[in-house]
C-alpha cells in the first residue's frame, strides 16, 4: 500500500490564478481520506497533483517517502475514477475492465480470472460483454472503478465519482466504495463536495476552501470541533447557527455573552471561559447547532433564549423552526472573491442576489463577510444601518401545533457552543 505526504504543494495556474495554497498533508497507509469542499476549491487539484496529472508550482509530492515531483503517472501505482466515468465507449464491459491489464502485458488466462472477480464483487459479472451505452449510470460508475480495482494499485484517486448519480444509488454504491477499499486495504483520496459523502465514508477529513486547507480531523473531530467559523458553516444540516455576541467579564463569577437584547452566561468553572474572557468589550461570532437548542417553556430556569417563529420547514421526520430572537447573524461567504477558481459565474449570483432583494424590499446592501483572509473581520459593521437579523434553527417534532408569528423559548446547552474570533478562528482552550 501507499502513504502520501504533501509539503508546501502550491499550484498557480498561467493566468496567476493560485488553485492550491501551500497545502501540508499526510495520508496514512490504508486510510480513507476525503477531500471535501465546495466547486473550485482546489481540491481536484490536489488529486490532479498526486496522480501526475498536473505538476505543482512549489513543494513536494511523497509517495511511501520517495520524492515523486517527475514520476509519471504510469510510475505511481495509482488508480484513478473519475466524475465522467472515462469508459471507453467501442469495448464492452469485461474489455473496459481488462485494459490495464492488457496494457501490462498480462496473459489471457489470468487476466479474464481476474476481471471475472472482480466483476462479481461489484455486481455486473453479469453484463461484461455489453457496451457501457447499455448501462445504467450506476452499472457505468462499478464498470469504472473495477477497472482501477483490477489493476490492484496502491493509491486509489477518486474525483466525485458519484456525483452524476441519482440520491438513492449514490447512498447505495457509497457504502460499496468504503465496504470495498476497506477490504481491500488501499490507501484511498476521495474528492466531494458532499459533506454527507464525506462524514459517512472517510477515516478523516481535510475540508477546503480557495485553495486553503482548513481543517483536518475525524468527521467527529471536525464536526464536534471545527478549527474556523468556516468548517462550522459548511458542516452540519441545518447549518450552524452563528451570531454577534458581544463579551463583558464578570471576574471570578461568569462571562456574559449578549445577544442583542438577550445574554448567556458562561461559568467561571467552565474550561473555556477564561479563553473567551480575553476578549471583554470586543465582539466574537457564538455558534451553536440545532441539537443543542431545546424548546422550553418560557418562565423555565437556566440559560434560555426568547423569540418569534418566522417561518417552518416541514420534513416529514421533523419540523425546523427558524426562530428571531433579535440577534444578528454572521454569514460565512461562499461566494469566490475576485482571483478565486471558478469566480466568474459566482459575482454574477451574488449581484443577482442583491438585486432580487432589493426588488423584494428586504436589505441586501451589506456585504457578507468573507472567511480566512488575513486582518478582515467576519463580523457585520456596526456602523450599518442594514444588519442581517439571526434565524434561530430549532428542531420540533414533526408537524407541531405552532405557525409563524408563534412565540418559542429554547434553553441552550452551554457546553455545546462553540466560539470564533472576529477573523474566523475558533477560541479554544487548546487542539483536540
């Protein structure tokens, strides 16, 4: 099997436009590592990079230790699925599988054996002599990946190869992917922007955003404890509720969290609070997840918050209610800024955005605060008139006896908040 280690990789493409950004990562022997981001992040780059595919503009590629910068991609003993598939469309399906076989020279006899395993592992020994024209998309994806799996690689690449499929075969054929590259015990890199691909299939996670690595862990890891307020925005469904709160000291008692008209209150004894206490009188952004929230009477003790039910969202499983409780709400920008990959088209949503909103009378002249740049703050401008009001996500049971306009009191799980500074770093007490 293979490790891969990459040190500093910067990728600039001719145009000046920066894909990867001094990315350091290790992929152990026989680990499942997910690439995960939104649409030109870079991380398709990364994988282009490992397989040889495109060379990077600075640092070093390591394959098992060895320097692999001028390997070709046949020299890697890397297998790679791809989105499209790649099938050639002329040979049928057992050809299309024995390619890279043929192609090293082994004998008939050996070769259609092992094309037949592997077939039969995936489900189509029963349609190798058909054209991938005769396949349904899921049997075309099996096609593809027994072709990489017959060649038994040491590094298996994987660039969003179930994104062209439909909901219900891509939670099928993720558990197959992660079933068999455990099984087999390959070294795997999986690229997605499905964050439910990537909690549920990966050893670890390295989440990206414009190029930069921004988090690296467990998908418990860099759920329960995202390392900036963009990890914590991306991750989670519904998303993260993130809002301004302001932080006054009380020494030696508590530190009062406001939240617009309302407070929390952090314990002394509470190992984080002495972080949070070094920012009295500034601002921070204060998340918390839906399940920390909990629907409460409202004369109920402990540290609750007050609002009103400004819209529902029915599920069937459950309800989400979107509650305003007077706070002000930090977006994190997906958006890419000016020189990020794949930009052009973004600028054009977020200005078709603004206009929509102005049309509909609603304020959308303040810019949504951008993650990760150096010195620029997440946080709105006090100084605007315009300030996006928080929408609370709280889960209900399905279908509840309540509409918008209702009243809704929620007590929060204190030791389920997390805490970002003004540049999107989380406040911690110390790594995980």
């Amino acid at each position: 099997m293979t490790t891969v280690a990459l040190k500093d990789v910067t990728k600039v493409f001719k145009d000046g436009t920066v894909a990867v950004d001094s990315i350091n990562l290790d992929v152990n022997d026989g680990e499942f590592m997910v690439l995960l981001g939104p649409s030109g992040c870079g991380k398709s780059t990364v994988l282009r990079m490992i397989a040889g595919l495109e060379d990077p503009t600075q640092g070093a590629v390591l394959l098992d230790g060895e320097l692999a910068n001028d390997l070709s991609p046949r020299d890697r003993r890397i297998a790679m699925v791809f989105q499209d598939f790649a099938l050639y469309p002329h040979m049928t399906v057992g050809d299309n599988i024995a390619f890279p076989l043929r192609l090293a020279g082994v004998e008939p006899g050996p070769r259609g054996e092992r094309v037949s395993d592997v077939a039969s592992a995936l489900g189509i020994g029963d349609v190798l002599s058909r054209r991938p024209s005769q396949l349904s998309g899921g049997q075309r994806q099996r096609v593809a990946m027994g072709r990489a799996i017959v060649r038994r690689p040491g590094l298996f690449l994987m660039d969003e190869p179930l994104s062209n499929l439909d909901s219900g075969l891509r939670a099928e054929l993720r558990a197959e992917i992660s079933g068999l590259t455990r099984e087999l015990g390959v070294t795997t890199i999986y690229v997605t922007h499905d964050q439910a691909e990537a909690l549920t299939m990966a050893d670890r996670v390295a989440i990206m955003r414009r190029g930069v690595l921004q988090d690296v862990g467990t998908p418990t890891q860099v759920y329960g404890r995202p390392a900036t307020l963009y990890v914590a925005a991306f991750l989670g469904s519904p998303r993260m509720n993130l809002l301004e709160a302001s932080v006054y000291v009380h020494l030696d008692r508590y530190v009062t969290l406001t939240l617009g008209e309302q407070a929390l209150y952090l314990p002394w004894n509470d190992i984080r609070t002495r972080a949070v206490a070094h920012y009295h009188g500034e601002r921070i952004v204060v998340g918390m997840r839906a399940e920390a929230l909990t629907p409460v009477a409202p004369e109920s003790p402990g540290d609750v918050l007050h609002g009103r039910i400004r819209y529902l969202e029915h599920h069937g499983h459950e309800s989400l209610a979107f509650l305003d409780i007077g706070a002000t709400a930090v977006v994190v920008d997906e958006m890419a800024s000016r020189g990020d990959p794949g930009d052009g088209g973004q600028r054009g949503l977020r200005r078709l955005g603004q206009v929509m909103q102005r049309l509909a009378g609603r304020p959308g002249d303040a810019p949504e605060p951008a993650v990760g740049r150096a010195s620029t703050s997440v946080l709105p401008d006090p100084g605007r008139h315009h300030r996006r009001p928080a929408e609370l996500a709280v889960r209900l049971a399905p279908y509840p006896a309540v509409s918008a306009g209702h009243p809704l009191s929620v007590r929060v799980r204190m030791d389920a908040l997390h805490f970002f500074d003004e540049r999107g770093d989380r406040i911690d007490v110390g790594w995980r």
